[in-house]
C-alpha cells in the first residue's frame, strides 16, 4: 500500500472521527478566541494575515515566521540533531510528496536551508516519511538514513557525512536500500559494538541492520531473522528503551492499520544478538492501531514509562512497573486525547516533572502538565495553534537556553516552531560520539549525607511518530539551594559523574570504543 493512500486513509478518518471539531486560536491583541477549526483551510503562510500570539502565562510563544522554515505541506516526521555532535539542533524534514529538507541552526531560533549545500537529494516519485540521523562511522559526524516508503517502493538512503559537510549517497555499499515498504527507522547500539545498528519499521516484515562498518567504510548485515525480529504486519514508528532495565535497549513498535487490528510489539534484548517478544506478558494492550509512542520516566522512579498513540481509539499511558511489565494508568491520568500520531516529553515548564505533547491528527496538538503521582493537567493557554492534520512532534533545546522548544509538523502545512516560555533553572547535557541512543542520566539531589533521584533520563534517538530528539539531556534544576549531581551511563555500561552541576548547558563525550563485535 503506498503512503498516499495512507494519507488518504488518514484523511478519510478525520473526516469521520472529528466532526465539528472546535479549537482556539489567538489574534494579535493576545486575547483568545474560541473559534471552529476550518478544515479546508488552504495551506501556506501568505495568507495568514494575522500570526499567533501566545497570551500571558502561555508556555510557547510562536516563532516560526522568523525562523526561515517555510510552511511544508505533506511533512510527517522531525529530525532534531547536532550534525557536529555538538552545538545547537539542526532540523531535518521528510517530505511525503516533496523535497526533504535540511536546515541549520544559526542560533536565536533562525535556520538556514542548506539542503542543496549539503548534498541532500529529493529522488522524485520516492517519500520520504521516518529518518533518523547517528553517528553511524564513529567519526564525530552524524550521518543520515531515510527511509522511503512510497508505491512504487522506494530505495531507501544512507547518507554518510564527510569531513568537510557534504553527505555522499552509500546507500548500495553499505547494503541498505532495503527495498520495502518502510515507514520509519530507527538507530541504537543494540549490541554494545561501540556503532549504532538500524532497526527498520517496513509494512511487511521489519528489518533489523547490524552495523559491521570497518575503516571509514559503513557496512551493515541484515540480521533480522537471526535476531528474532521477522514478524510480519505493518509497522509504523519505533522506540528504543531499557524497559526492564539490564542495561541492554529493548525495542517497543507501534503496528496496525484499518481493518487489521494488530497489537503493538515490546521486544526484549537478549543480549546475546537476539530478542524476545514480550508483549503478552507486559501488560501492555487495548490499541488496535498505533502510530507513535514516547518513553520517558513520567514517575521519577528511573524506570522508562510509556506513552502510545492511538490512530482509531484512545492514546494510552503505561506506567513501567519493572521487569518488563506496564500498568495502563490512562483512565486516572488525566489524559484525554485520541485518534493521535506524534507525542513528545520533556519537562517543559522546569519544574522536575516530564510533561507531555500530544499531536493529534482530529484535533489540535495539546500541552499537559505532569501534576506528579500519575496525574496530568491540560494546559489550556499552551501558545500552540488550533490546527488539526498534526503528525511528528519534536522537544529540543533549539536555542540553548535548556529549556526544551517545539517543532510541530502538520500535513496541511501548518508546521511550526515553538519557543519554550517558561524559564527557571535549566541543565542541558549534549552527548557527543557514536554513542548517544541509550545513553541515561540520572540526576540526584543531595543534601548532607543523602542522596535522591531526582530525574531519569535516557536518550531515545527517535521518539514519537518517525521522529528523533538531539542526543542532549534537559534536566530542570528547581531547587536553588540544592546540590545536584548528574550519573551518565552508556550503552555498554561505562559511566561518567558530573558533580555539583549548575544551571547551563554542557557537552559530554561518549566513550569510543565498546565491546567486541
Ligand atoms: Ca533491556
Ligand atoms: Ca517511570
Ligand atoms: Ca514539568
Ligand atoms: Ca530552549
């Protein structure tokens, strides 16, 4: 099935999902309107004649218009990430009908279109929809997989990024065109190797590429089959976590499509090259069709929970319980949205807790509040615009304040960026090297002779629907008087202490080498 019938299927559910929607929007006096979501709205920014103003106490303030990214119709996916490692977020966008596009950051929320410059080529009749950039060659420079799942099947790129800036097509050398109908990819190193494998979410059977690269040559080995990981169904977006927390990344997979229920998937890392399914045994149930999902710990308790989108039903909450079992905490939660695609966390508003931002595909995107104790408050005034058709959602710190800002896209063409209002007390931690995917930190508070967790994170690479979060850690330090220390753990288990850390934004190299292949 190609993706413009996916889209047309999405379209075709919105039509019957959110009849009558309503939404808010805001003029320019900064007051709030309440007002109907106008479907057919043509898409494109000439016509907006009045921009979106947040209103007082809103947590974004809508800055795109300045920012130089134009309104891209049929974008799905975001791609955050350092392409020197280090630095602020470039942006990268798939394009479903279109040209990809690669923008770098040039610093208080503007960017530039370097996508010629870079070497980045749109093949026609081939979309892209999922990528995912790492430092897949172990030089220091992130390189770039897209994955194009168009009819007639498209031929998958791997772009490996030279010295000098500009990406070379290695698709064929590197082995992994993978020509099948791939939605999105994701990249981590599953094996401790020190390089980050590839696991592709295909409609049909997923593909898992082990990353055997030597020299300066990337090199990947289909090893699918042998990992475990052959399934058929169709599969949408992946994400990659420690979820029952033995140090080794486990894959969760959201799957399904009209007419098809199918479950999502929690595969198991075994450590030893293959996975286990264990998703019967993990509580985790109740979605017919899942588009995207975040891990993030919601609970402080270091262990990463679960957030599912739902594309025909209700999205989902699952609170990680241990061992690789979820309790679905959706009812209580406090979370109300549905018929969704991407999701994003973080602690936006600073104070300890990670908060949530649902796109729905029915509806507008909305803003919730982690209240603590597995509850969640939907923050009205959120700054983001009432448009509907919302697909990837991406938190990152676009201008190195700490706090984490947003990139929404938008299939009518309402993609927008968002700067993070809240302030307070910010500590980001870029993570530099080949190894920043499954890296975790734990933040503790200390005082005299105790010490606390006072927040986990771990690097998810992608996260959401088909899109990726830098390789940064954004912590919120909300305690003035308080000493903080940071615990960084990388794949593989090396791990490196950050004492009394302050309010600021810091790099963090990870360590070269792994285990033996
Ligand atoms: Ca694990
Ligand atoms: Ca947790
Ligand atoms: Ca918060
Ligand atoms: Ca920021």
């Amino acid at each position: 099935m190609s993706v413009s019938l996916v889209a047309a299927l999405i379209l075709a559910a919105i039509a019957a999902a959110a009849p009558g929607q309503t939404g808010r929007a805001h003029n320019q006096a900064g007051t709030v309107r309440e007002g109907r979501i106008n479907k057919a709205r043509k898409p494109g920014r000439g016509s907006e004649k009045k921009l979106p103003e947040s209103p007082k106490g809103a947590w974004f303030e809508d800055v795109t218009d300045k920012s130089g990214i134009p309104p891209l119709k049929y974008s799905e996916g975001v791609n955050f990430c350092c392409l020197e490692g280090g630095g602020l977020p470039d942006l990268f966008i798939p394009v479903v009908k279109g040209k990809d596009r690669l923008f770098r950051n040039r610093g208080n929320f503007r960017f530039e279109d370097i996508t010629e410059a870079a070497g980045i080529k749109g093949k026609s009749g081939k979309d892209g929809i999922g990528a995912v950039f790492a430092d897949f060659a172990g030089n220091g420079l992130e390189d770039l997989y897209i994955v194009k799942g168009a009819y007639p099947y498209g031929d998958n790129v791997m772009y490996l990024r030279k010295p000098d800036g500009a990406f070379r097509d290695v698709s064929r050398e590197a082995g992994v065109v993978n020509r099948k109908n791939g939605i999105s990819a994701v990249a981590a190193d599953f094996f401790g190797s020190g390089r980050p494998d590839i696991f592709v979410c295909n409609w049909g059977v997923n593909t898992l590429f082990r990353n055997v690269s030597a020299g300066g040559d990337l090199k990947f080995r289909d090893d699918t089959l042998k990992a475990g990981l052959g399934g058929d169904g169709r599969s949408w977006a992946a994400v990659v976590a420690d979820f029952n927390g033995d140090g080794r990344p486990d894959i969760f997979v959201c799957r399904g499509g009209y007419g098809k229920p199918e479950s999502p998937r929690l595969y198991m890392n075994n450590g030893d090259g293959t996975f286990t399914d264990r998703t019967a045994e993990s509580g985790i149930s109740g979605i017919d069709w899942s588009l995207g999902a975040v891990a993030a710990d919601f609970n402080n308790d270091g262990l990463p929970d679960l957030f599912v989108t739902s594309y025909d039903g209700r999205d989902r909450l699952y609170i990680n319980l241990g061992g690789g079992r979820f309790r679905d905490v959706t009812k209580t939660s406090g979370i109300d949205t549905g018929h969704s695609v991407g999701a994003a966390a973080a602690d936006i508003d600073g104070d300890g807790l990670t908060d949530l931002v649902v796109a729905q595909f029915a509806g507008p995107v909305k803003v919730f509040k982690n209240l603590g104790g597995g509850k969640f408050r939907e923050i009205k005034n959120s700054g983001i615009g009432a448009w509907s058709r919302n697909e990837g959602v991406a938190l990152a710190d676009v201008n190195g304040d700490g706090a984490p800002d947003l990139y929404v896209s938008n299939y009518d063409g309402h993609n927008r960026l968002y700067r993070n209002l809240t302030g307070g007390r910010r500590l980001a931690i870029a993570i530099t090297g080949a190894r920043g995917a499954g890296t975790e930190a734990r933040l503790y508070r200390t005082s005299e002779d105790k010490k606390s967790l006072a927040a986990f994170q771990e690097l998810p690479g992608v996260s959401g629907f088909c899109s990726q979060v830098p390789d940064e850690f954004l912590f919120a330090l909300p305690e003035k008087n308080a000493r903080y220390n940071v615990e960084i753990t990388f794949p593989g288990g090396e791990k490196k202490i950050l004492y009394d850390v302050r309010p600021g934004r810091m790099e963090v190299k990870s360590p070269a080498k792994g285990k033996k292949q």
